[in-house]
C-alpha cells in the first residue's frame, strides 16, 4: 500500500502538479487550503480535500486542523507546496512525532529565507559571495 500524503496550498497549480505526480506513484493524496474552493479539489489524484483555518488570521487553529487531517488521514508524509512551509516549521517537532514533513529543519528554512543569514551561510560554505550589510538603521546604511 502507498504512503498517505498531505499537500497543502491546495489552491495552487504546483500543489494539483505535486498531487497528480504522487498519486502516480500509488500514493494517497490529501489537499488542504484555507480557501473554501480550491483547485486540487476536483482532481481524481486527489482522495479528499480539507478546508482549513488561514494561518495568517489564525495561527493556533491552523495547526489544530493540520495536526488533526494528519491523525485522522494517518498522514505519513506532509509535503507544503508553498510559503505554508514557514507556518508547518513553527510546529515541525510535534508534527515530526506523527509524520514526516518535507521540509529542512526549522533552523535552516528560516536561515536560508533570511537574506543576510543567507549570504553568512553561503560565505561560510567558502562560496563567493556580494558583499553585504544588513540594514538595521539609518548609522549602517552604506554610503
């Protein structure tokens, strides 16, 4: 039997490409959105669709419907199809405990998306990297 797959941002066209590529590997795929209609809703790769809270407006809601379709659906696998990574990292260790969750570390996600921690990482890797200042006020703005 294929893993059970939750696909979030189900609203958008890279969420429905993920779903048919998954359910062609045999997998049982699950979409969920904060949008009452969503695109991968009407997909036949897709088993069942979830209407959940935006985490935007309702962060604490967000990740009780999250951690209840991964319980109920027996999720193995959550794999966000957008910027809801960001919000699935803030809970990632409890989400860890039931599933998987395709996604870095919590820690790198957000040390990657930062643009300064970003160019550190990379200098520290020995790459070549632009110089750059992080602009904290008026004092370190260059020049």
């Amino acid at each position: 039997m294929g893993k059970r797959i939750l696909v979030t941002a189900g609203r958008l066209p890279a969420a429905l490409e993920i779903c048919r590529g998954l359910a062609t590997t045999g997998a049982t795929v699950i979409s969920a959105d904060s949008h009452p209609a969503h695109i991968c809703q009407g997909s036949r790769a897709v088993a069942r669709s979830y209407q959940i809270a935006s985490p935007r407006f309702d962060y604490q809601r967000y990740r009780e419907n999250i951690l209840d379709i991964v319980k109920r659906e027996k999720i193995d696998l959550i794999v966000p199809a957008s910027e809801d990574v960001f919000h699935l990292a803030r809970f990632a260790p409890e989400l860890r405990q039931h599933c998987e969750v395709f996604s870095p570390e919590p820690e790198l996600l957000f040390a990657v998306h930062h643009k300064q921690k970003f160019i550190e990482l990379a200098a520290g890797l020995g790459l070549t990297v632009p110089e750059s200042v992080l602009f904290t006020d008026m004092e370190n703005l260059p020049g």
